[in-house]
C-alpha cells in the first residue's frame, strides 16, 4: 500500500468513530466498537508499518528540539506518515477517554461535545477545554477513573 493510499484509509477511517462518539456516545455500538482495544491497535499497527519504512534523518530523535526538527527536515512520505499517526490514534484515544470519563461523571453532553470537536482538532487544548468543564461542573481536579467514595466502616 503506498503512504498516500494508507493516509487516506486511517485519516478517514476514523472519522465514523469520532461521529459515534459525537452523535450516539452512550450507543451500544459505540461502546463495542470505539472502546474497544481493536481500533488503537488497528491505527498503532499502522503507525509501525509506517515507522518501519521511514528513513530518518542523520541526528533524528526526541532528545532535543533541534532532533525533533530533523524528524521534519526531509520530506519522506512514511516518516510524515508515521507522525501523523501519532497524532491520530492519541486523538482518538483522548476522545474516546474524554466521552467515557463524561458519561461516568454524568457531565451533560451538550457541554462535552464541544471539547470533543476540540479534541479531534487539537488534542491538548481540547483536552483541557474537558477538564477545566469537569472542574467547574464536578468540582474536582482529579483525574481518577471513577469518582472517590468514603470507605465503609
């Protein structure tokens, strides 16, 4: 498969799974499919096919500033390929976390769908959209999976 053809299948691949997680969050279907380990896997297996066939640049890496920009001195289609897929399964991967963390907090979705939107467009800022809507409505700066509870005697 070239790098124009797989771009094109994962970068529109996974726009139904934002939609799932935008229009029907609470969906039977959304909770088997977007959930589910298979698509971060999916897209993760695509990142190292993508990763593998790249050549990297002489001094590339992620120890400096300067090792991060070689990464982006040299046009090849599979090393930008591989980033982009970086950028798209953690996106995805920090929805589906934002939509389920929504629900178990019961934060209404009109006001988790907008940082959902966010997220799909730029993961971090949306991200903190999320949170900082969670600690206005839930009055908690935690991030603990489900809310804490006295122990009982």
């Amino acid at each position: 498969m070239s790098p124009e053809s797989l771009f094109l299948a994962v970068n529109y691949g996974v726009l139904p799974f934002w939609a799932m997680l935008l229009v029907a969050p609470r969906w039977k279907w959304t909770q088997r499919v977007v959930h589910a380990a298979l698509l971060p896997m999916a897209i993760g297996a695509s990142y190292c096919v993508a990763t593998l066939k790249a050549s990297f640049p002489e001094g590339a890496g992620g120890t400096s500033l300067a090792a991060v920009m070689r990464l982006f001195d040299r046009p090849d289609p599979w090393m930008t390929l591989a980033l982009w897929f970086h950028y798209v399964s953690l996106d995805l991967f920090a929805g589906a976390w934002l939509i389920r963390d929504a629900v178990r907090h019961r934060i209404p979705h009109w006001l988790a769908a907008p940082c959902l939107v966010a997220a799909n467009l730029f993961a971090p800022a949306g991200l903190l959209v999320y949170l900082a809507v969670r600690a206005l409505t839930r009055r908690t700066l935690t991030l603990e999976e489900i809310p804490t509870r006295p122990a009982a005697s």
